[in-house]
C-alpha cells in the first residue's frame, strides 16, 4: 500500500482563499479590515524570512499588515511600552512578537502583556487555560493547521487512537489538547517514554513533534495510520553536492509512505498551514473584537 | 517495579492529608509571624445544604493547618453582577489570601465567568485559565486541588514517575486533564481515555498506573487491572445510601498492587492541597506585594 499524500501547500491555499472571502464581505458589510502586527526584534536572518512572508501572505487576504522592526538592543520596557500601544490600538486585532527574542528580554513576559485576545499565536498563558478548559481561546498556529488537516482528510475523528510524539508548549501539548476536544483516545509520547515504537504502533494517527531527523521510521506505524509530520529537520546532502543540504521531517517518509493511509511531506505538509492559521486566528479575532459582525 | 502481592496495599489518604496539613501549618505559622495570616474566604450562594458538608470539611481542616476561614452565604437571587462584584472586593481585600467558590451554584450563575473573576493569586482552586495554563506549561503554581491530590498520592508510591505509563479515564478540565498534564511534566507517558474510546480496558490493562475520574460506580472492574498496577479512584459515588468509587473496590483489590479506597482516598488529600494552596498563595501575594513596594520605592 502507498500512503495518499496531504497536500499541505494546496489545502492552505484553499484556507487562505477562504479567509480572503470572508475579510472581502466583512469589508463590505461593516467596513472593518482585520489587522495583524508582527513585532521583529533583531537580524536573526530566518526570523527576517518568516516576517516578511507573513506580511506577504497578510496583505494577500486583504487584512491590513503591520510591522515593527526593532534593533536587537532594544530595552524591555520599550519592547512592553510598543505592545500595549498595540493592545490599545483598535486597527490592530492580532499581534505576533517573532520569537526567538534575544537573550535580554524575557519572553515569557512579553507573551504575557500582550492582550490575551489580540494573541494569535495562542502563547498567552490565558489562551493555554482556556483551551485546557474548553472555553473560547486562541490556537496555535501549528497544532490548529494539524486539526484542520485530519478533519479535512478524516471527516469525524471521534473514537479514533491518536498518538502525539513531543510535549512541546507550542506543538505537542495544544495538539493533545485538541484531538482530546475532537474525541480521540489520545497518547502523549516523549523522551522519556519506553517501547515508543509499541505506542506509535496502536495509533491511527500518529503527530511527530520532536525535531529529531527522521527518527520514526515505517515499522512503527500501523497500515492505513495518518501521519502528520510537523518536524523540520535540515541535513546533509552529500547527493546534491559538497555542502550542499535539505529539509527532512521527523518521519521517514520513504518508509512510512509504504505502511501509512496518508502523510504530509516535508516540506510542503504542516509549514504552509501555518501561516494560514494565522490569518484565519487573525480575522477570528477581529470577529471577536467586533461583535456586530459574528455573521462573517 | 509494580507491586507483587494477593491483595492490593491500601492507599491511606487521611494520613498523607494529615502530612500534607502539616506542612501547611508550619508554612502558614511562619507568614503568620511575618505578619501575613493565610486566610481563606469561602463563597456559597442558595441552598447551601449540598456545599455544607464540604465547607465544614474545609473549616475543619483550615482550622488544624493554621488557616483562617470564612465562610459567606448569598442569597439564591444573587446576580451574575453582583456576585463578580462581591470577587472583585475579594480580590482587592489584602487580608484575604484565597477564594473558594462553593459549587454547585445556582443554574442562572455562570461558573466559568465567576472562576475568571477570581484573581489568579487568590485562586486557591486552581480553575483560572492562567491557572490551568500555567499547569500546561509545567510551571506548577496554583493546581486544581482534586489533579494534585492525585498526584500527590501518586508521588508517595515507590514507583518512578518518569517513563511510567499510566492511564487516565476522563478527560474533564479539572480533573483528568490537569493530571495528565503534571504526570507528562513529571515524564510519564500518559494516555486519556473517556466515553468515546473504543476500549478502555485496552489501554488500562497496559498501565502501571491508572487515574478514574468520570463518575460512573463500577467501571473499572479487576480485569482491566494489570497485576501489580496503582489504581487511584477519584469517583465520589452514592450508591444504596453508602459513598463508592468509580472503581469496583473489592476485584480491583485483588489485582492492583496498590489502590485508594473511596471515602478515605483523593477526598481528604484534595481538602489538604486546598490548605497547601492557600498558604503557597499567600507567599505568593507577599512576594508580589514586596516587590510591587520595591519598584516604587525605587522608582
């Protein structure tokens, strides 16, 4: 059997098209563009590539994109000030502070000022216990575009046996959190987890988050199982030529493509949805922000 | 290594309660004379005789673990409003240290809007968002006291946390979950199970541990038990007049290695983890407060 392969690059481009529908009538029947600042502090140069992609993708759908380019030196109180002008700021719906931060600045309390509502990555403490209680709150991007794919390619995923491996704040603990909302029997796996091949073997769908080069290989996981792939792992590759490398997920996919029903490659599985997730966060909480439009 | 034996050791809840309220009282003997007496406000509205047992419960223990307590009743017709407002004077009060919401309310009072109300310093329940967040991210301050008291029960064996598996049946936010939560931060590898899994007996016979905690008297029944196993029963049931667990006590027995009885397992620790939070409260206020007083000093 050979795995179907979830296209991750075409299903956020229908997300990102269906997101620009809806800013489109929103516009139209209330006037209200949603707004999303991304706060970059420093050159880290993949950090530069993410931003600017964001604000590509932002203005795609029609929202309104705002960036704050800070230097590196920039003292907490400045960095603190900026985001509560931008808690404040009625234009603004999402705010995105690119991590990593430099090593001055503490980023959990900078995570924290900004508006729990306005928090579309979904790092707020507040919008990790609402999730955890099932209250309305703000999803991390990752995780949020994981669910979106196995509801895409699952219809209902009640009753099914699913298995994250990682217990990341960003990744592995908001994942077990939704499958759990979505009814299955979840397994969070890790490190210090024995037999990890055994656990992954009972699951119908199996999610990698550990950031370890093709570390599962295909006799772990159970025929017809899906596997999301959300690891991305650069390594050598000495066939392209000297120096030269590529971008592998934490799943063999060679192997895996064989057992699995359905798998997302990498690249091009778990990375696009990403960002997608965050525009649709951001209109989600623009929609919040503006009760008179929760038609749109 | 899981316990070996024909019956099943006897988990004894009070006297772990009675430890745990023993470090409570010497916590709460040091902020005392450093001026800062924990105290704790308890918040009951309408009838009142389904909470009573559980307040006097709280008032009782309060009283040995050297913590003031409260006790405030509201009437019935007590709005949403009100009641937010009557949190908010409760929060600003400096001699109030913790806030217990008694339930059940009244069903036109929200409880989820009321927990947030709390302040999360003062949230000696553990069910504020920040709370539970904080939870998630292993940063264990204030815990919901019935997940901590489980754990805490868990942490007395002679197992080792760290790889361990374990089990948990139920997935509520205050209770399965929040322990799935502070095992997986203690490095077990931990499963949810709930009413939509296909077999529970699957994933509870492969446990080294098992939490129960949905409320159904006699489901976990000995077979779904691996020999040698913990079974920590959080179900408080009333069944022909007597309190049962969620667990069949007496097929379990003959097949864990180790298991709470019910009455006299979770309950008793969860009131004394109440005490442990009012007191870790109270630190945590004065720690606040002192270094609120010194930025302005300073500043």
């Amino acid at each position: 059997m050979t795995a179907s392969i979830i296209d991750g690059k075409a299903f956020a481009a229908s997300v990102r098209e269906d997101v620009a529908a809806r800013v489109g009538q929103l516009k139209k029947s209330t006037g209200i563009t949603p707004g999303l600042a991304v706060v970059l502090v420093g050159e880290d140069p993949a950090s530069q590539v993410y931003v600017r992609s964001k604000g590509k993708q932002t203005v795609e759908v029609g929202m309104n994109s705002y960036e704050h380019k800070l230097g590196a030196d920039i003292s907490e109180a400045d960095l603190l000030a900026l985001i509560e002008s931008l808690n404040d700021d009625p234009a603004v719906h999402g705010i995105l502070v690119q991590l990593p931060l430099p090593k001055h600045l503490n980023e959990d309390l900078v995570i924290n000022a900004i508006n729990p509502a306005k928090d579309v990555d979904g790092f707020h403490l507040s919008n990790v216990g609402l999730l955890g209680t099932g209250q309305d709150s703000m999803v991390p991007c990752t995780p949020l575009g994981c669910l979106m794919m196995l509801r895409d390619h699952h219809g209902s995923l009640s009753g099914m046996e699913a298995v994250v491996i990682g217990r990341s704040n960003i990744v592995g603990k908001p994942m077990a959190q939704l499958l759990l909302g979505d009814s299955c029997t979840v397994t969070i796996a890790h490190s210090r987890t024995k037999n990890l091949a055994d656990v992954v073997r009972r699951a119908d769908i199996v999610v990698a988050a550990v950031g370890r080069p093709e570390m599962i290989k295909g006799d772990w996981i159970k025929p017809g199982a899906t596997v999301i792939d959300v690891g991305i792992n650069r390594i050598a590759a000495p066939e392209k030529g000297e120096g030269k490398t590529r971008l592998v997920g934490d799943v063999d996919f060679a192997s895996a493509a064989k057992v699995a029903g359905a798998i997302t490659p990498v690249p091009g599985g778990v990375g696009p949805m990403t960002i997608a997730c965050l525009l649709s966060n951001t209109l989600t909480a623009c929609c919040r922000a503006n009760p008179e439009t929760s038609a749109a | 290594m899981l316990r070996d034996v024909t019956r099943a050791a006897m988990i004894d809840g009070k006297a772990i309660a009675a430890r745990l309220r023993a470090e409570a009282a010497n916590d709460a003997a040091r902020l005392a004379e450093e001026g800062w007496q924990p105290r704790l406000v308890s918040v009951s509205v309408g009838d009142t005789a389904a909470a009573d047992l559980y307040v006097r419960n709280q008032q009782k223990s309060a009283e040995s673990a050297g913590v003031a307590f409260e006790a405030r009743s509201y009437p019935h017709e007590t709005s949403p409003y009100q009641l937010i407002g009557i949190l908010q004077g409760l929060n600003a009060d400096p001699r109030v240290h913790g806030i217990i919401i008694q339930r059940p309310l009244p069903a036109h009072i929200p409880v989820k809007a009321l927990q947030k109300a709390v302040h999360p310093l003062k949230d000696v329940e553990g069910m504020h968002p920040a709370s539970i967040g904080n939870i998630v991210y292993n940063d264990l301050a204030l815990g919901p006291c019935t997940a901590v008291a489980a754990v805490e029960i868990m942490k007395t064996l002679p197992l080792k946390i760290e790889g361990l598996d374990v089990t948990i049946i139920g997935h509520s936010e205050i209770v399965g979950k929040p322990i799935a939560f502070l095992l997986m931060g203690l490095g077990a590898t931990v499963t949810v199970c709930h009413h939509m899994t296909r077999s529970v007996a699957v994933h509870s016979r492969a446990a080294d541990a098992v939490f129960v905690a949905v409320g159904k008297p006699g489901l976990v029944t000995g077979e779904m038990i691996k020999p040698g196993a913990a079974l920590i029963d959080i179900g408080i049931n009333r069944v022909d007049g007597k309190t049962v667990g969620d667990a069949d006590f007496d097929s379990c027995a003959r097949v864990a290695g180790w298991i709470t009885p019910v009455p006299g397992g979770v309950g008793p620790v969860t009131v004394a983890v109440l005490m442990q939070n009012a007191v870790l409260a109270t630190r945590m206020q004065k720690e606040h407060y002192q270094q609120s007083f010194a930025s302005t000093n300073n500043g």
